[in-house]
C-alpha cells in the first residue's frame, strides 16, 4: 500500500514529503514515527489522516495523535 508522509512546521506548513510503500498501515505507522524529531510528521493514506508523530518539542503533547 502506497502512504505519504508530510514533515511540518509549527504552522502545520510542509517542509519536505515522502511516499512509503509498506504492507500495511502499522507498518506505515512504524517507519513514519521514525522520521520525527525536529518537527511534526504526518502519516496520510489517500486523504485519510492516519496517525500525527510530535517532534520532540511537542512531545508532553502526546506521542502520536489519532485524528477523528
């Protein structure tokens, strides 16, 4: 399954993107929530939100953030 990744900034404003082919949404899940740190990451299929990672500076935020 193809998955896109969008590294934002405070202002939810992209910075960089990536598609992820992995073999399901967990999957998705793990590889997105390694690319955080310096800034938000959010994990989208199609126009589905899946799953927000917080950057470390938002981390007393919650970890990850399930929309809906």
């Amino acid at each position: 399954m193809r998955y896109k990744v969008f590294m934002v900034d405070s202002g939810r404003r992209v910075i960089c993107a990536a598609k992820l082919d992995c073999i399901d949404e967990q999957a998705a899940r793990r590889r997105a929530e390694q690319m955080h740190g310096e800034h938000d990451v959010e994990l989208w299929d199609g126009d589905r939100l899946v799953a927000v990672f917080r950057s470390a500076s938002n981390e007393d935020l919650g970890r990850a953030r399930d929309p809906g």
